[in-house]
C-alpha cells in the first residue's frame, strides 16, 4: 500500500506498511482499485452525457465509490469487494448509455482504454494485488512526484466533494451537473495525458465547482431543519440512558431522534454532530440533551467511557475497543469488521435495544453550556452592530480558526492562538478543529460572543458567506478585509475547502500543522506565489506577522 491523502501520514511522506489511522494494506489497495473502476465508469458517462444520455444510478455510484475512500469511512475488506464488484456492473451500464448514445447519433464510438476495460481479478486476493499497482506511489513512477501529486490533489478534492455530495442527496437535495462535473473530472484524470499547467486549472476548477457543492449542501440542511440559530448546548451529561451519534449525517440524527421519542433516552451528538443543536428542525426534540466529548480521535477512550449505545453515521470512527465494540453501530457508508450495520431502511431498533440495556448516567453532572449556531443568517442578523463596532475600533480584527482536528502532535497551537488572539478580535470556528478551544470562555465585545461557532466543516460556505458580505459593506474583497484565516487540515474534506477559497482568491491563509504530502515543492511554490499560502509557524510569530504588533 501507499497512502498520503491525510495529515496524519506515517513520517509526513505515505503510509505504507499500515494506514495511521488503521486501514489494512489490504483495505488500502481495495480503495485504490475502486477508484481506478470508478475512473473508467466516468469515461463512459462522461462521453455519454455530452449525447444527451445519463443514468441516475451511475451518477450516485460514483459519489458514494470516491466517499467510501476517505479517511475513516470504509474499513471492512469484504464490502470493498463487494463494492468492486458493483463497479464494474456500473461501468457495463455506463458504457451501454456511450454505445448507445453514438448509435442514436449514427456515429461510430471510440475504443476506450485503461479504467474503462481494466478487469479486476475474480478473487479478492487479485484485487488486493491489482490495488498496489495503482497506488500514488505507483503513479508517481508513471508520471513524476509532481504530476502524480497535483493528479492527488485534485483526485483528493474530489473525495471531499463526493461526502458533501451525500450528506445533500440523503436529504433529497441533487444537482445534475454536479454530477457531470464528477465524471468530467475522473475522465481527465484518467486519461493521465496531462500537463502540469492542465493539472493547475483542473485544482483550481475543482475549488470552483465545491463553492457550487457546498451551497448545495447549505441549501438542504437549512431547507430540512431551518437556519442555524444561536443556541446553548449541554456538554455534561444527565442521568439516565443514552445513544451517541457522531460522523456528520443529520438525517440519521433525525431519523433516530423520532424513533427513540418516548422512550427515556438521552441523544447526545459527538464530534461534528454538534452544530445540530443550532438547527430548529433538530432541537425542537427535547431529548436532544447535549454533546458529549470531543473530536473524532479522542473517541476511543470517551466512547469507553460513554455508558450506552454509539451510532456512526459517516466518516471518523476508529478501531473500536472490546469494551463497547457490542454497543458501537455504523450506518451508511461507514463500516468497521465485526460492527453491526444499520442498513438503508434506518431500523435502528438495536441501538435502541443497545441503549436500554447499557448501565447509562448515574447522576447529572454539573452543568456546563457553550453556544453553536452562528450560521450566516445568524451573524448577518447582527452584521450591522459589527460593522459599527469595527468603523468605532471596538472590533480590530476577524479570525477564522478551524478545520480539522487530529491525533498528531501540533495542533495544540491553535488553542495557544485561540487564547493570544487580543480581546478586541473576534474569532470564528468551524469543524471538529474547534475543540481545542470552544470551551473556553473568550467573553463578547459589546454584547456580541468573541467567539462565533459557525457549524461543521461544509459550513466553511457560512465562513465564506459571511465574508463576502462583510467584504461588500465596506466595499472592499475579502482579501481587504481585517479577516485571516487560520486553518487545519486532516482529511479530503478539509482539502477540497482549500481548493474553494484559492478559488475565491483568498490569500494569505495560514496552514498547519503540517503541509500535504501530495503538494510537492514546484506545486507549494506556485501556491505561495500565487496565494501567499504558508504554513503555520508560532502562535506568537503569526499573531505578530498579522496584526504588527
């Protein structure tokens, strides 16, 4: 195997022995193999959709193949076989719509080569050894480390766009030429004819096309559950039993909120669950209690020590331990060997059944509230008091501090930063990156909270939103604005975010806590030209750099 889509990388070059974040080479070079599938599917759909001809369900496999791929999603070897084997059925009826799309039209269609007629062997120990001959590594070999690398970056993007992607469609939200740009893009890449200055459009149009993603997604989880709204969230527990629901889906939240109503449960939302409880669709349930714990990689021990039932509704779950692998559960696309799977029908009765059986809290622990739901309605409600506030010098600067959160070492920087940040700054979060310090009582500035919890990583569109229209009321861009963003990356997710805001032209943004692996030092050169993106160095140093003093 040869993995490097993660921050968290073995040695800040690839994972080759065993994945970081505990993907198996097996499972690895499964991922690898189904991507390269999914390449050839587009190259018949791609072709296909430019006669007019295009299959719902080709589209939406593609999607899911590329989201099952990211980090902490997919696990379970079998049903990456299975996956494989579905690839290929998708692939037939992609090329059926292109060979019937160049007779409808009475030409003659191409002969098609690569992803589009590759045959993975019938066993899964030959996909397993076809996976490893097409790994980044192996690419890398074909093309040269920076090619291969901008083919990553943007191979990593989309990634990303595909789990936003999902989280709108199970909410009934699509947008078909999203889906062309999909195929679009994996028929590009797949045809591996590419130049470096073709690859750098192709980073930049990836950006372009997830500004379009993002919205979309915006638009389904505000349409569903209403606009965010400023909201006090329990983050210590209450007696009695309880079910933990973490990974990003809020339709499954949903779902399971509805069908545990009545029966004394607690539901409590982990990691990037927590801005659910600033969406009046979700928190008009009285059960919804609180948040429980932190980011993603601290859940092995908070999920020990959680004394009910956990439902996984996407990407971040780990290894679970012995103690509660009987009482962990996944749904969706989400799966780990040996945990039982909620499938689509969401009959989550075992959970249920797993929650009334467990021990639950003892007593209510003291309480202790934070607020989330600063979503772009939220904060342009009040835009007006901060424009005034920043024309009387009340309010100096805006910072955005979040991203990813992670296991490696580094990432105390951002609470550091978080508590230099002067008190006449405000300071904007978002995604699991704000656990490091949403706890902490940073005060207000006239009333208005000094810390604004805009929602999870694809509210970086709220982020975005928020900026422009603050750029426009005092008739600048967003790069004239006293905003800097200051962000971390773990996963493709937060990838594909970047691309988005290099693609807005937002420049001078900070970056940690380690560079990717995949941007190698011709494609970083031509970033910092560019966009003056840096990385991270001090909280002191770049406090200093920003505000010059």
């Amino acid at each position: 195997m040869f993995c490097y889509q993660c921050e968290q990388t073995a040695k800040g070059t690839g994972c080759t022995a065993a994945g970081v974040c505990g993907k198996s080479p097996e499972v690895a070079n499964l991922q690898d193999l189904l991507v390269y599938l999914s390449k050839g599917i587009s190259m018949y759909a791609n072709r296909a959709r430019k006669l007019g001809i295009k299959d719902r369900n080709v589209d939406l496999f593609v999607v899911d193949a590329l989201f099952t791929t990211i980090t902490n999603v997919n696990f379970d070897e079998e049903r990456m076989e299975s996956l494989i084997g579905r690839a290929v059925d998708m692939r037939k009826k992609a090329r059926d719509l292109y060979e019937k799309g160049y007779a409808t039209a009475g030409k003659e269609p191409g002969t098609l080569s690569g992803p589009a007629i590759f045959e993975p062997a019938s066993a899964r120990e030959g996909m397993i050894r076809q996976g490893e001959e097409l790994n980044p590594e192996a690419g890398a070999k074909k093309h040269g480390e920076v090619l291969q690398g901008l083919h990553d970056l943007i191979l990593i993007s989309l990634k990303g766009s595909a789990a936003y992607i999902d989280h709108a469609n199970v909410l009934g939200y699509e947008d078909d030429d999203i889906f062309g740009f999909f195929h679009e893009y994996l028929d590009f890449l797949a045809s591996e004819k590419f130049t470096q200055e073709d690859l750098v459009q192709h980073v930049l149009g990836a950006g372009e096309w997830n500004v379009k993603v993002m919205g979309l997604l915006d638009s389904a989880n505000t349409k569903t559950y209403g606009d965010p709204v400023p909201t006090k969230v329990r983050v210590t527990p209450l007696k009695g039993n309880a079910i933990l629901v973490s990974g990003h889906d809020l339709r499954d939240l949903d779902m399971l909120l509805q069908q545990t109503k009545g029966r004394g449960i607690s539901i409590y939302t982990h990691g990037e669950m927590l801005p659910c409880h600033g969406y009046p669709g979700l928190n008009k349930h009285t059960h919804l209690a609180g948040n429980y714990g932190g980011a993603w990689q601290d859940q092995r021990e908070e999920f020990d020590a959680f004394p009910g039932a956990i439902l996984m509704t996407t990407n971040c779950i780990q290894k679970p331990k012995d103690s509660y692998i009987g009482r962990i559960f996944t749904t969706g696309l989400v799966a780990w060997p040996g945990v039982t799977h909620i499938g689509p029908e969401k009959d989550f009765a075992p959970v249920i059944e797993a929650a009334l059986a467990a021990q639950g809290f003892d007593e209510d622990a003291p309480e202790h509230l934070i607020t989330v739901g600063f979503g772009h309605e939220a904060v342009m409600s009040v835009a007006g008091k901060v424009i005034e506030m920043v024309k009387a010098g009340k309010i100096r600067h805006f910072f955005l501090v979040g991203g990813c959160d992670g296991a490696k070492s580094g990432r105390n920087y951002y609470t550091e930063f978080a508590k230099q940040v002067p008190k006449d700054c405000l300071i904007l979060t978002l995604a699991c990156g704000k656990y490091r310090f949403n706890k902490l009582d940073f005060g207000d500035i006239g009333g208005i909270p000094r810390l604004l919890d805009v929602g999870q990583c694809n509210d970086a569109y709220s982020a975005v939103k928020i900026a422009q229209a603050l750029a426009g009321a005092f008739e600048t861009d967003i790069n004239g604005l006293p905003l800097s963003l200051v962000l971390s990356w773990y996963e493709q997710k937060a990838v594909c975010i970047l691309l988005s805001l290099l693609f807005l032209g937002v420049k001078n943004i900070r970056l940690g806590p380690t560079l990717p692996a995949f941007v190698k030092p011709p494609v970083l050169e031509f970033l910092h030209e560019t966009f003056n993106l840096m990385p991270i160095t001090t909280p002191e140093e770049d406090l200093k750099a920003i505000l010059g003093s």
